[in-house]
C-alpha cells in the first residue's frame, strides 16, 4: 500500500489473521466502552436530572470533535513533523485549565453554601 507522506511517498505493508484482528478490535471496543461508561457517570452524577439533554449534546459534539479534529491536524503539518502533538497538547492544556477552573468555582460554591447553612 501505498500512502502520500509530507515531502514523498511511503511505503505500509501489514498482515494479521483474522482471528488475532478480531480480538484486538474486541479489546479496543472494550477499552471504548469502558471510557463511554465513565462519562455517562459522570453526566448522572452532576446532572441526574437532565441525563436525557446532557447525554444528547455529549453524543452529538463528539463525532463533531473527532471530524474536525483531523482537518485540523491535516493544516498543521507545515513542515515540522510534530506540530500536530504541539496542537494536541495546546488542546489539553485547555481542557485541563477548564476543568481545573470548574472545579475551583464547584469548591468555591460549595464552601460558600456549607458557609451559609452554618451561619457563618
């Protein structure tokens, strides 16, 4: 096979039986949804009486992620071969700066609140 790289083309060739290809895919479906199951934990942990809405909008923004996310590492490549991990890890470090600030604003609510029930 072969594939059209940066500067010229490659070269892939690889073979398993389908025995070994079956149980890798079984084990990556498992790995999936074990990682689905977790989210839709946390949805019914946070938002237990939304799940329907929630659990619809997570379903819906996350082909739209992954579709343009490759696009988008597509337009990166402009001659630095990891400026796709460069945007891959620019994108975690958002999603980690958010997740920190959501929990500080959950922390924050939540000692304002014990605060008020103890009267000060």
């Amino acid at each position: 096979m072969s594939k059209h790289g940066v500067s010229k083309n490659v070269e892939v060739s690889f073979a398993v039986n389908v025995w070994l290809f079956t149980l890798l895919i079984f084990i990556i479906d498992i790995a999936q949804d074990i990682g689905r199951a977790s989210v839709f934990k946390i949805v019914y942990d946070y938002y237990p009486n939304h799940m329907g809405s929630v659990s619809g909008v997570i379903a819906a923004v996350g082909p739209l992620g992954g579709c343009t996310l490759s696009v988008v590492l597509g337009l990166a490549v402009v001659g630095v071969y990891s400026a796709c991990f460069m945007l891959l890890y620019g994108a975690l470090a958002l999603c980690m700066m958010a997740m920190y600030l959501a929990l500080q604003a959950e922390r924050q609510q939540k000692s304002l609140k014990e605060a008020i029930d103890n009267n000060f």
